[in-house]
C-alpha cells in the first residue's frame, strides 16, 4: 500500500464516481478502478458499493476513509513543516499537545519558552495522547504533553502533576440543589447521566474516568461519548448529563454550567510531558529548564528527572 493508493481512494469517496474522482486526479479512469481494487485486493475487504448511485462505501470503507484522510493530513503537514524550515533556516521544535492540557500550565510554559528561545521556530499540534507516541517515533514532535500512561522502550514519560478531577454540571441538576456546595462521591453520582470524552482513539482520558468508578466497584450511567472537550462541556450545558473534568478546565465559565469537587481521594489526572529516549538536544533542554523554573516560582514540586 502507497500513499497514491490512499489519495485514489479518497478522491473517489469524496467524489462518489470514478469519472469525476479520475479528472480530479488528472489520470485515466481505468488506472484509477484497477488500483482501487488492487486495494480491496491487499486489504481483503470491499471499499464501496459499486452498484449504488452515486457511489457508497461500505462500512469498512468509511472507517479505512477516516483513517486514510488522517494520514494524507499528516504527511501534508510534515511536508509543509519541513518546507517552512527549509525556507526559515532556524531550528524548528514541535509540541503536541491533548487539547486539556491548554487549559492547564502550557500557554504559560509556551510563553516562556517563547522568550527564552526567540530564534527557534515553534510548532504546535493539537493531538491526544495516544497519537503523541507514533509522532515522536516518527519525528514528527518533538515533545508532547497528555495525560494517559502507555508504555514504549522509544519514548519516555515524565508526571510534571497530578490534577485534581472536578464534575461539570448542569444549573438544574438536582444534586446542585441537594447538595448545595458541597463535594460530591462518586457513589452519588455512577446513577446520574455521565458525559466522556474523547470518543477515540482509545484508551484515553475517557477510560481514565471509567476506571474512577470501576475501582470502586461502580458501574457510571454513560450515555454519550463525546469527540472532544468542547463537544462534551457543550452537552452537559445542554442537560445531557455531568462530565468528570480536570480543575483547570473549570476556567471555562459558563453561567448554564456549576462546578463541584470531587469527594474522592486519588481523584487526579496526571499531565505527563514524554519525549525520545536519548534525545539530549538543547531546545528540549530548555524546554525541560522552563518547566522546572515555573513551577518552582508557582511554589509547586519541580518535577522530578526532567534535567536528566
């Protein structure tokens, strides 16, 4: 399989006809049907429902689209990364970043950084943790800061803090009222309608929260796994159930939504920063040099290992 063989595919699912998907890509149309079915041949699965008008794809078709765009999406993105730095001559250094962690210290980090290193030129990329690993491998970050523990002999892992979890609201929801301002167990709330995030990939920050109620031999009411934090906050204004947020994304104000503690000791979600072993290059250095110096000014535990 070829990255030709994913930019066919997905010009004909997006144009649902061989003929348009043909001149969209400036090749014949036979090439182009006898390398989609190459493809269903290597994959051993049917893309699309040929007798369909317009064309449809089947079910394993759409999933193999989603994945595909993804890809093409990052090697344009590598490929423009690579052509800025070429073109600018600096140093070029990459983050990624789960997207809660921006409600946490990195902007604060990202600025600092920013004045201590001037001359390089910083990229950002909004990626959960689960796909920080494959693009650290890969050389596509060079640093990246989530949430979720997956162990790799290629990458290393560092808690710069444990998090405490808070739960998100509804205004009318009742145990507001009952309870008052008061925290609230995780044995009060496994009944009501829970709210995760993300959907997927998986595991995530989602199973993170799942394995706050199983540990306590709990089962949560789910009823929607959202895309993404937003997505998820949004319902919970919407009265389709609480979610199990990190405190700093409490900061999102929002006068349809109340905010309580939870009343669970251990109730945490750690911000881990993970990088290439054996990468010792000065830009991360600095990187690790900042994190140190804010948390000391914050008055927090400089984490641990971050200079070695």
């Amino acid at each position: 399989m070829e990255l030709r063989h994913l930019r066919y595919f997905v010009a004909v699912a997006q144009e649902r006809n061989f003929t348009r998907a043909a001149e969209r890509l400036h090749i014949a149309q036979p090439p182009l049907s006898r390398q989609i079915q190459q493809l269903e041949e290597e994959l051993g699965l049917q893309l699309f429902e040929r007798d369909s008008r317009p064309l449809k794809t089947t079910d394993a078709g759409q999933l193999f689209l989603e994945q595909a765009t993804q890809v093409l999406e990052r090697v344009d993105s590598v490929r423009m990364m690579m052509q800025r730095l070429k073109e600018s001559g600096r140093p070029r250094f990459v983050i990624g970043f789960a997207p809660s962690t921006i409600y946490a210290a990195l902007p604060n980090l990202i600025r600092r950084f920013r004045a201590e290193a001037p001359d390089v030129e910083l990229g950002l990329v909004e990626m959960v943790s689960f796909e920080q690993i494959a693009a650290l491998k890969e050389g596509r970050i060079d640093v990246g800061f989530g949430r979720i523990r997956r162990e790799d002999p290629g990458v290393r892992r560092d808690v710069l803090r444990n998090e405490p979890l808070v739960v998100a609201l509804p205004l009318s929801h009742h145990l507001v009222s009952h309870e008052g301002s008061l925290a609230l167990s995780l044995a009060s709330l496994a009944p009501e309608p829970l709210v995760i995030y993300p959907r997927e990939p998986r595991p995530s920050y989602a199973d993170q929260v799942i394995s706050l109620f199983h540990d306590r031999g709990l089962t949560p009411n789910i009823v929607h796994e959202a895309r993404e934090l937003q997505t998820a906050i949004g319902l919970v204004a919407a009265e389709v159930g609480y979610a199990i947020i990190p405190e700093s994304v409490a900061r999102l104000r929002r006068d349809d939504i109340v905010y309580r503690e939870l009343d669970e000791p251990g109730a945490t979600s750690p911000i881990i920063m993970s990088r290439r072993v054996g990468d010792h290059s000065a830009v991360l250095a600095l990187m690790s040099h900042v994190i140190i110096e804010t948390y000391t000014e914050w008055g927090l535990p400089a984490p641990a290992g971050l200079e070695s």
